[in-house]
C-alpha cells in the first residue's frame, strides 16, 4: 500500500505508469481489474460519495490503508472533503474456510463480498470506528470490493482479510497441488518434481512422498517451494513411486496427486545364475535344467534367461543359444 503524492501532476495526453512501493499508478484512462497484478486491488478515486461519472483516477494497491489527514488524496479534480475511493480484487481462495474482515477508519466504510455487504459502517463522524467479521468463504473465486467516503473532516481507512488458522476454527482441508510433474535426469540420476502453486491463502508447507520397498510411504521432504529434487537414485531400473500433499497452517492435510513414477536406468548386471543339471535316461533322453529363485525374481522385472550349449571344453568355444526363457513364456 502506497498514498498518492499530493504533488504529482496528472498527465493529460500521456499514460505514466510508476512504481512505489505497493502502488503502480496509470495517469490517465481507468485501470480495469486485469491490468493490476494477481490478488492486487484495482482503486479508483472520485470526486464524490455517491462514486457517479468516471474515476478520476484508477490505480493498483497492494493493500488498504491510508491516512490522508485533512487533506486532499491528491488526485487532480478530488478535493480534501467529499471524495470516494474504491477497492476490489478478484482472486482464488482455493478451498475456502474461515476469514476475518477487519475494516477501520473515519469517514464511512463498506465492504462487499460478492456483491453482498458484509460490514457497514456509513457515517460522517470525528472519530475513528472499527469493526471485526467472522465468516466463512465458500472455495473458488469471489469478488472483493471495499467503499470508503469522506464527507469533511480527517480521511482515514484500513482494511484487511485474513484466514483464520485456530485448529479449533479451521476445519477445512486445503485443495491438492495441481500441474504435479516429475523429469527424470540419468545424467545424474536425479528425479525433480514439480507442481503449481496453491491458492491456499494459510499454506504451510507441501508434502512429497516415496513408496518404500514394502509399499509404505513414507515423507521425504516438507518444503514451501513448488519445486523439490531428489539425488543419488539407484540405477537399477526399479521403478519409484511418489506423490504430493498440502499442509495448511491448521495442520488440515489435502488430498494427494495422482501417483508420480520414476523409472532409474538399469545399469546393474544379474547375478550369475545358480543352475542345478540332471539328466534324464528315458526315450528319449533328455537334460533338466533349473535355476535358484534370486533368478526368478529378475524374470519377474522383466529379464529373461538365455541357455547356451557347448560342445567344446570352455564356453568360450562358440556356444549355441539353444533356449531363451522369460515370465511371459
């Protein structure tokens, strides 16, 4: 939040856009709400209470709290009495829940949501009022607008919004990350995960998980960022399941991804098969080959085995491939 200088001049043929603090201010024709960045509030100044015609001036604001004192906003065209500001934001409350509106100031002050008044308080005085509402906000997008006037005197306002995050009030569990998506680098055999940002106004920490060997799942990681990596997986072509959560400051948990999965080059080689050999003297004679079941289990992560047969003294004297032997066959 920033005030307008009383000094500064408006332009009249030229657009001017300038950068203090939390205001970015446009000189001439009216801001509309996607000119502002995201969740900033649109404000427009007229040069009366009722807010009839067109604003004389329309900027953004990063939050609502000013003190003009007995003087004029500073805006060409709006004098120190008599005037109105007006704020309003559209953003994305994500799941929703508990709020507390908190509106203070002299002269009148008003504030919406969605259309609907939720604080009143209109009325020409000398000293400073103040009122506190609780409620709950359904989830999803909804409209923000906030109405203050001075009629004469001392010009001051503040407003705020914010989520009520008492384990006691909160009940509401956070919405899932969205966008969940995982590269995997076998240059260095790392898995980097990434999602988009929550709307979750009291957003703790997100939550990554990895499915252990005896299909558990256990934490790996509690960060704020929308982004983690994972270093030093093992190269031996098993594959890796994950999934994200949300935490909100509540301790409420959200639902989980769909289940991420990284899937390791395999640079490991078998181990040598244990082999047991037993001939068979019946019509017609034959050789019963079978293998230890450490062998079995690398069929099952889709080896094979491969029987070779030599006539000479060492394998290396031009074995046949006689059989080849996977879990599908």
């Amino acid at each position: 939040m920033s005030s307008v200088g009383r000094s500064r001049p408006a332009a009249a043929t030229a657009v001017v856009v300038a950068l203090t603090g939390g205001l970015v201010a446009g000189a001439t024709a009216p801001a509309s709400a996607a000119s502002c960045a995201t969740n900033t509030y649109t404000r427009q100044f007229f040069a009366n209470t009722g807010f009839s015609g067109v604003a004389k001036r329309t900027d953004c604001d990063t939050a609502i709290g000013e003190n003009w004192g007995n003087n004029s906003p500073g805006v060409t065209g709006v004098g120190k009495d008599n005037f109105g500001v007006r704020w309003s934001v559209k953003r994305d409350f994500g799941s929703g829940g508990p709020f507390a509106f908190t509106a203070s100031g002299q002269d009148g002050i008003r504030v919406y949501l969605d259309g609907v008044r939720k604080i009143d308080l209109w009325k020409n005085g000398t000293t400073t009022v103040s009122k506190t509402v609780n409620l709950t906000i359904p989830r999803g997008t909804h409209v923000l607008r906030v109405d203050y006037v001075n009629w004469t005197g001392t010009a001051a306002v503040k407003f705020a919004y914010t989520p009520r995050m008492e384990t006691t009030v909160d009940r509401v569990a956070p919405l899932a990350p969205t966008g969940a998506k995982v590269a995997y680098n076998k240059g260095t055999d790392s898995a980097t995960f990434s999602w988009a940002p929550n709307k979750e106004m009291d957003l703790a920490y997100y939550r990554v998980y990895r499915q252990t060997a005896v299909g558990d799942w256990a934490p790996m990681v509690l960060t704020d960022r929308t982004a983690w990596t994972e270093t030093g997986l093992p190269r031996n072509g098993k594959p890796i399941r994950y999934y994200i959560i949300v935490t909100d400051r509540a301790g409420n948990l959200s639902e989980s991804t769909p289940v991420l999965t990284v899937t390791p080059v395999d640079t490991v080689a078998p181990a040598a098969p244990v082999i047991a050999v037993s001939y068979i003297d019946q019509p017609p004679s034959s050789l019963k080959i079978n293998w230890d079941g450490r062998t079995e289990e690398e069929m099952r992560n889709g080896g094979t085995i491969s029987i070779y047969r030599s006539t000479g003294d060492t394998l290396g004297d031009s074995p046949e491939l006689i059989s080849t032997t996977s879990q599908e066959s």
